[in-house]
C-alpha cells in the first residue's frame, strides 16, 4: 500500500510546489505591475495640472471612473472605499481576480477614480503558461516516478540482502542477487556473499572437526561419558556402553539410567554437588564382572560459564587383573611343579647318601628315578622357557619343506612311536614347501605330536595332514589320534597352563601341561586359529591355521 501511494503523494506534492511557484511569480509580477501602475499615476497627476483629469487619464492609458456611476469599475471602487481599503495615507487599493489584477488611484478622496487592469501570469500568456505547466509536471513526476521506482528496487534489493542475510543465520541456501558493480548496494551484496562463504567453511570446519571429535572418541578404547551440571548424558562412546554393559540411548537423559553401580554414581553425585574431581578403583556390577580404573572429572571451562560439565572417564582393569592373577597362578603352578621332582630328586639323593648306594639294586632303581625326575625338571624349565620365548622370538620367516621337517620331528620321538607301537601316516596337499617362522611352526608341531604320542592307546594311529591352500594362501595342519580322546567340559579348559585331563597318565607319561597352553600362544602369536574336535575313548584331532 505505501508503495502504491508514494507516486501519488509525490504528484501532490509537485502540485502543491507548481501552484507555489506561480502564485510566487504572480506576486512578483503583481509588484512590477504596482510599480508601472505607480509610475503612470506619477505622469497622471502631473498631467492633471494642465489638463482635465479624464483628459490626462486618457494620455496615461489609465481608465477615469466616476463612483458613483453604475459601471463595473465604479462599483468595485465603490466597494474598495466602503471597505477602507482607501485611506488618507494609501490612495492605491488593488482588487484581485483569477484572471486579472485592478489598481486603482484615489485622488483627495474625490469621487472619481484612475484605475487599470492588469492580467495575472498565467492570463498573460495562457498557452505559454499551460505549455510550461505541463512540462514542469512531466519533469517533476518523471523524477519523481523514477525516484520512487529507484527506491522500490533498493527496497526490493534490501529486502534480498535481508532475507539473505536472514538465512545465512539460520544455515540455509542464500538466493542469487546480481547487481551491476555501480549499483550502490553491489559492495554490501558482494560482502554478504562472502559472509555467507565465510560461515558455511566455518560451519564445514565445524562439522568436520566434531565428526573427527566424535571419531575419536567413538574409537578410544576407553569408556568416555559427559554430563552436564543436571547429571544428563550429553555424550558417550561405544567403550562406555560395553563397559556399563548398557545401550546408552543418544538422548539426553539422566545419567543413573546407565550407571547401575553405586561407587561410581556416588562418585559423579559428588561430583556435581562439590565440584570436585574423583579417582578410584571400582568393580562394576553387571552381567560382566569388570574391574575399572574411573576419573570422574569436574570440567570448569570459564568463569562465566555457569553450565559446568562433568567427565567420566573408565579405564578397563580387568584384562590387567587377569593378567596378574594369572601370574600369581603360574608362579604358584611352577613352584607346585618344581617341588615335586626336586623333593625326589633330593630325597633319593639323601637316601643314596645314607648308605642305599651299597645296594646294587637300590641303587640302581633310585637313580633312574632321579634321572627321570631330572628329565622332567628339565622339560618343565625347557616349557616354560618357551612360553616366555614365544613373544619375544622375531618374526623372520624361510621357505620350510614341511614334509622334511615333520619327518625329523618324527624320527626325534622314534624311540615313543615305537614303544606304543603306533602307526604315523602322512599325507600333504598342495606345494609342501611354504615360506613360515619355522622355530614357532616346529614348536607347534613338536607338541601336538607329542600330545598324540602321550595320550594315544597301544598300537594306536596318529595321522598328519597337510593342507597349503595357495588361494587363500594360508598353512592347515591336521593332526588326529586315536587315543583316550577328552571329554566336553576338559576341552574348554586344555589350554589352560599347567591343566591335566588325567594327571596320573601325565605323570606317568612325563608331561607338564604346558604343551597345549604353548600350542595356543604361538598359534595366537601367528594369527592362526585352533580348533579341537575329540570324544572320549575315541580319539582326539587338533587343527590349526596359519596365514603365510
């Protein structure tokens, strides 16, 4: 609506200053005409002093009207004096129409009159005058119209920038404004373009380095939680969520949804009460028993920030606790397994010293007891140095002929084989010669045979396969036997260090249940796979894997 009526006041307003200049051009030609007027009346009066005053009217070109008569001139100077309009200090009186302009001249406040007619300015010309009228409307409204439509594009061009502007704010796509680079908003539209560039890279930068934030902290192998000063769940990872063995829902939500342990909700409670940073060693309860190392952190970003936040950070003990218990098992298992051959050892010593040496027969018998004892204290040292060799051996490998290698192992525990009266059949598939860690590979196979030997039956069959897949390229080693095999809950629990199925067959047959356990770790240390299939009284095949 005010674009509609700005026009049509400017086209008042030009009106209103045309009649305001003519009216003031009028006035000017009013006084030129006073003044002729005055000049005549001067010629008039002095005329009059020789002449009739009709006559020296006529000679001036001045009109002598009787008042008293009853034409036009006389009455408008009848009506002049009846106003007042003539006095004895002002003989001049003018009477005023659209078209003309009358002066008049009193002498001596007489009865007659000299007057004259003059025509007002847009009568002295009137085809001049209009001519002049029009085109004064037609420049005036031209600007006008044009100042109006100028001002409806700049507001229209503002409005643009604005909502541009606008929509920069609220991150969505900006419309296209394209301007001639003398327009006058082209510098405030090229810098709004460049504002909106400017804040979308900010916007990028922005997004990316939170998707990077969140990366990491999604991939950290530690349990990261943030709440804010209402204990809501701002953030989490998926280690936190294992952890708590919860699914943390990415709402925002009270954080005791999540963390059913007391001691570490106590811990996050004091923290957001006192603003105090925790630090303790707590087991969570859960479906998992876990052990974590928890830091409950008071985050203080500025002074101003009256929003505090709080940061739980748990640090996954468990495998740590493990380890170590298994240390203390191991070493409790070492010392248990030391113990015995060395007691015998020593025992039958002492008793040869005491004077069983004098006995041929004793003599004999007791050290073959300490001999085989000494070989067995000597197997476990040599196991147990295995198994802590396993980690540290290098990862070199050599083009092995398997067919070779698992023939000298053979031949080496020939003297077993034959005292079982056991049957080896070989069979391989595929190249035989593969490019391996030999030692590690060796080490595998030495025990695994070694099992079979141990724990098969009297004229049993011990069968080795080998498998070198050259597609997948990876190295299978079946090894099967026909012995007491192992039942269902014990083939969970073999690879356990120091563990025996049959203690007594162990014993009897010199093993120190570390084999299997350095079967494991090795085939681990190669990122291979173990398998075992066995049932009692039937057999037992253990298989393994090896990428090359």
């Amino acid at each position: 609506m005010k674009r509609r009526l700005g026009p049509i006041f400017g086209i008042i307003i030009s009106i209103v200053l045309f009649l305001a200049l003519a009216l003031f051009a009028d006035n000017i030609l009013g006084n030129s005409q006073r003044a002729a007027f005055s000049d005549e009346v001067s010629s008039y009066n002095e005329l009059r002093k020789n002449h009739k005053p009709s006559t020296s009217a006529d000679i001036t070109d001045l009109t002598y009207v009787n008042i008293k008569e009853n034409g036009t001139l006389s009455k408008k100077a009848s009506d002049l004096i009846h106003r007042g309009n003539f006095s004895m200090s002002e003989q001049y009186a003018t009477d005023r129409s659209f078209g003309n302009r009358t002066m008049f001249y009193r002498y001596n406040n007489g009865d007659y009159v000299v007057a004259k007619k003059y025509s007002r300015l847009w009568n002295q010309d009137p085809l001049t005058f209009t001519l002049i009228g029009i085109l004064f409307f037609i420049i005036v409204d031209t600007i006008v119209i044009i100042y109006y439509r100028q001002r409806q594009i700049l507001k229209k061009d503002i409005d643009s920038v604005t909502n541009n502007l606008r929509r920069v704010r609220k991150n969505k796509e900006i419309s296209s404004l394209i301007l001639s680079p003398d327009d006058d908003l082209y510098e405030l539209v090229e810098q709004t373009n460049q504002i909106n560039k400017d804040i979308s890279q900010l916007r990028e930068d922005a997004k990316l380095r939170e998707r990077r934030f969140k990366g990491l902290i999604g991939h950290l192998p530690i349990g990261v939680m943030l709440l804010n000063s209402q204990g809501e769940v701002l953030l989490h990872n998926q280690a936190m969520a294992s952890l708590l063995d919860e699914n943390i829902t990415d709402d925002i939500h009270p954080f005791i949804e999540d963390v059913k342990t007391y001691g570490l909700s106590r811990m996050i409670e004091h923290s957001l009460r006192k603003n105090k940073n925790y630090h303790r060693e707590i087991q969570l309860v859960g479906n998992s028993q876990k052990y974590v190392d928890a830091n409950v952190i008071h985050l203080v970003h500025t002074r101003e920030d009256f929003d505090q936040q709080v940061l739980v950070i748990l640090y996954d003990l468990t495998e740590s606790r493990h380890m170590e218990q298994m240390q203390v098992d191991f070493v409790n298992n070492v010392s248990h397994e030391l113990k015995t051959p060395i007691t015998s050892i020593e025992g039958f010593s002492e008793t040869l010293l005491d004077g069983a040496q004098d006995d041929p027969e004793k003599r004999e018998h007791f050290l073959k007891i300490i001999h085989d004892e000494s070989v067995r204290l000597t197997e476990l040292i040599q196991d147990i140095l295995s198994l802590s060799k396993i980690k540290k051996d290098n990862d070199s490998t050599e083009l092995v002929d398997m067919e070779t290698d698992i023939e000298r192992i053979l031949q080496s525990m020939e003297v077993s084989i034959g005292k079982h009266h056991l049957k080896v059949e070989k069979s391989f598939f595929g190249n035989k010669e593969v490019t391996i860690n030999r030692a590690k590979v060796n080490l595998i196979l030495n025990n695994l045979i070694k099992n079979a030997i141990s724990y098969n039956k009297e004229n049993g069959t011990i069968k080795i396969a080998v498998h070198h897949d050259e597609i997948e390229n990876r190295l299978r080693v079946i090894i099967e036997d026909s012995g007491i095999g192992i039942s269902q809950d014990d083939q969970n629990r073999v690879f356990e260090r120091f563990y025996r199925v049959d203690r007594s067959r162990s014993l009897e047959t010199g093993g120190t249940g570390l084999g299997l356990a350095i079967v494991k770790e090795t085939v681990d240390n190669l990122d291979g796979n173990l398998t075992i299939d066995s049932d009692l009284g039937l057999g037992t095949t253990f298989t393994f894997e090896i990428p090359l």
